[in-house]
C-alpha cells in the first residue's frame, strides 16, 4: 500500500459556478488493471467523518462512501447509474449520466476528468465537471 496524495475539485456549470476542492493523504493499491485510493473526510459543520474509496479502472470509476455519509456512484462514459445519498439528515436518490470520462497517466501521476450531469429526486440539478488528481506523497 502506498500513500498519495489526491486532489479533487469539482465543478457545478451554469450560471452560478459552485466550486468544491479537497485534497488528502490516502491509501493506494492496485489489483490487476484496478487502482484504489481509499480516504477520509471530516465535514465542517457536524464533525462526521466519512471514508471514501475511488475504485478507478480504464474506463469507469466507482465511488463509495462510508461514515458520515454512504453512497455508491459509477462514473463511466455513455452510462447512467443511479445511486442513494444517505445523510444523517435524509436520503436523496441521485442519478448520474456521465458524457465525458478520461484518464491521463503516466508511471507516477493520474489525472481523471469527468463531465456528468445531475438529477436528484428525478429533477436536472447542474452540469458538473470533475478533476481528480493523483500522486506520490514522496
């Protein structure tokens, strides 16, 4: 297991741009052609904490979270997966259809970029784009 170091920043399109950024010290192995980077996260506001595991193949990435919040999401290009957002205050079902997904590699660094629009409870909510970044923490 190796510790990286993974920056994600997120992007909601429209007229008013809402940007989240984070980055965090996390674990990561491969199994095969299969990479996963495994971290924690703490919300501000209520301290919970969550666990977030990327589990990133060629063509997808599956996101699962754990703690604070769960949630399971594949991002994969042309597809549309649904997904249940649990929180402590209510569950909202997602639903994702991923246009655009890439990965850039090189021996040392990952950057995936994903281009998705979301729908919560059935209604449109935003175009998003989303950049996860991946790196020795050495």
């Amino acid at each position: 297991m190796n510790k990286v170091i993974v920056k994600i920043n997120s992007k909601q399109k429209g007229s008013e741009e809402n940007v989240v950024k984070m980055e965090a010290v996390a674990n990561h192995h491969k199994k095969g052609d299969i990479s996963y980077v495994i971290y924690k996260e703490t919300n501000l506001v209520d301290k919970q904490e969550t666990s977030t595991m990327l589990k990133i193949g060629k063509d997808f990435l599956a996101l699962t979270r754990s703690g604070g919040v769960k949630q399971q999401q594949l991002f994969a290009k042309g597809k549309v997966s649904h997904s249940d957002y649990e929180t402590p205050y209510g569950k909202l079902h997602m639903m994702v259809k991923t246009h655009r997904f890439d990965i850039i590699s090189d021996v040392k660094h990952h950057i995936i970029k994903i281009d998705y629009a979301l729908y919560i409870n059935d209604s449109w909510q935003s175009d998003n784009e989303l950049v996860i970044k991946i790196k020795p923490a050495n």
